[in-house]
C-alpha cells in the first residue's frame, strides 16, 4: 500500500480557503444530507452519516449548518434528490483519476466534467478503467512530533490497521474501512491527535510527473475540486520536488 502522496498536504491549505468562502460546507452539507438520506439520520446507527460529520466537525462546519443537513436528510424532504457516483478518468501524462460525486442531474455533470478533462487533456472514462488501480481505505494522518514511530505502530496495529508510513512530518496509518472506527477510537483513548481521517480512494503505485505535466495536472485537479458537485478527488501522481514547493508557498 502506497499511502497519500503530497498533494494531500497542499488540498488542506485549498479546503481551508473553499470553507472560508462557504464552497466546502455546501458540498458537506449534501453529502451529509446523502447520508442521513440513505440510512437514517442517527450518526450511532449510520456510520456513513458518522463519517460526514466528522468531515465537516474538521472543517469547523458550523454545528446548525450540520444538524440542518441531517434534518433535511432524514426528514425526507421534497425538492433536491442527490445521486452518488464514481467517475474515472485520465490526466495529462495518463495519470488516473477517480472522483466520488453528488448530483442532483447526472447528464448535467457527466457533460460538465467530460469538459474538464477535455480542457486540460485528459478523457473521462467507462466505469473499472481506472479503479483497479486504486483500493478503498481508511486513512489517519498523525504529525511525527506528537507520538514516537515505535509506539504509533504498535498501537495502530493492536487497534486493526494494516501499515503505518512516514512522509516527511507526518505518520500515515492505513486500515481496512471496516476498522475505520475502531482505529479512529483507540486514538482518541490514547491521547494520540490526528490531523485528519478519511476513508478514500489509495492508489497502488503512484506515476512520478516533470514539471511541465506536473502543472497540467495540478491546474486539471483545481478545477475538478472546484466543481459544486465533486466531493472527492483522488488520483496516481507525484510531484518533483520543486514543483511542490513551489505550490506550497503559494496556497
């Protein structure tokens, strides 16, 4: 398992800026609302429900804006009816792409996006072209100066994760979703903070970019998670060093 790689760190300074200007607590409030839609709106019971508004508590989601979209959610109530899909895709230089939606009209979007790739040369593909190379896990990103490595491992093991990686400053402990909880749980017991935890899409292998397909990538990927109806963008790549910086001082 490959973990998360750098752009991780540079969409948290983004999703800083989208939930100032309220972009990032609209696309939270519908996938809660999702949720709470599909299995009910007691978060103890629905752990997809749970798992959004963590999200959102992360974001500093505002605790109406939340019991709000619950509410709506699980009231059933008429209008707006959400779908949720998977769209795969290329970018520039092949890297693939996977984006988790919701949409209240699936041609509006499906065209919408197929524009995006089209725009920064990349195509948007069938269902399975590019999920392969990708496999669903929990992820907890824990900063290296709070706990040793030793310990973090023992304790992400005993609780049911897979692996833990050291990027840079940060730990990544990687676990099955069905151990999302419970690894999450023993954390907090333990005094151990995480930075964030996600259950997402983590590529197998990751494509190293140059610079010049670098920036047609990040620029594709801006614009992706830019898109009202686009929750989540996951994707193969890494970025020369230089690049990344360069990216860094800028967001």
């Amino acid at each position: 398992m490959a973990g998360h790689s750098h752009w991780a760190s540079i969409k948290r300074k983004k999703e800083v800026i989208d939930a100032k200007r309220g972009k990032l607590f609209s696309k939270l409030a519908r996938n809660i609302t999702v949720a709470a839609k599909s299995g009910g709106g007691n978060p103890d019971l629905n752990l997809k429900l749970q798992y959004a508004i963590d999200k959102a508590k992360a974001a500093n989601m505002p605790k109406e804006n939340i019991e709000r979209a619950i509410q709506k959610g699980a009231g059933g109530a008429s209008g707006e009816d959400f779908f949720q899909c998977l769209y795969e895709g290329y970018g520039p230089g092949g890297v693939a792409i996977m984006l988790e939606i919701v949409t209240d009209n699936k041609n509006r979007t499906a065209s919408e996006i197929r524009n995006i790739f089209d725009r920064f040369g990349g195509s948007l593909g069938g269902a399975g072209c590019v999920s392969w190379m990708f496999e669903k896990k929990g992820m907890f990103v824990v900063n290296s100066d709070r706990v040793g490595e030793d310990q973090l491992m023992m304790i992400a093991l005993e609780a049911g994760a897979e692996d833990v990686l050291r990027v840079e400053h940060v730990y990544q402990i990687i676990c099955a979703p069905a151990d999302f909880e419970g690894v999450k749980n023993t954390l907090k017991e333990r005094g151990i903070p995480f930075e964030s935890a996600e259950i997402s899409w983590i590529p197998n292998s990751f494509m190293e970019l140059d610079e010049n397909t670098g920036k047609k990538v990040v620029e594709l990927m801006d614009t992706l998670e830019d898109h009202d109806d686009v929750q989540e963008v996951y994707a193969n790549f890494n970025l020369p060093k230089e690049l990344l910086l360069e990216l860094q001082e800028e967001r």
